[in-house]
C-alpha cells in the first residue's frame, strides 16, 4: 500500500523535516553554491529523479520536488 494511503492526514511539520532531512541533506547548499542557475537546475533535476527512484510515495515525492525547487527559486531568482 502506498504511504500516501496509509497517511491520517497532511504531513505534519515534524514528518516533513523528517524527510527533507533524510532526502534532501545538503542540497539546499549545493543549490546555494552552483557557479550557475543551470548548474542549480541540474542539481534540482538529479534530486528529483533521486525521489522518483527512492520513493514509493507520490504524495511524498512531490512533497520533495516542491521544496527543491523552491529552494532553487529563492536562490535564483533573488540573485538573478
């Protein structure tokens, strides 16, 4: 059965850092750290290809693809 099935309700804000933490460790920084908004963008695109093959949940792997690329959206929009 997928998580999103088995889930009583939203992600609660603790789960949510749960899985950022456990998914997207380090990512915000190489993100921050790209020497391009397409070097940024590839490390968004490989993160979300990561998601697609690590998690069996949709709900959670749209969860995370949403918080990269809003992590890329606020570094690159801010600085372009």
């Amino acid at each position: 059965m997928n998580d999103e099935l088995t889930l009583d309700g939203p992600l609660s804000d603790h789960r949510q850092e749960d899985l950022i933490r456990e998914y997207c460790q380090g990512i915000d920084e190489r993100i921050r750290s790209a020497a391009s908004k397409e070097e940024a963008d590839r490390i968004v695109q490989d993160a979300c290809r990561a998601f697609d093959q690590a998690c069996e949940s949709d709900l959670v792997r749209g969860f995370l693809k949403q918080h990269v690329n809003d992590l890329f959206i606020r570094q690159w929009n801010r600085s372009s």
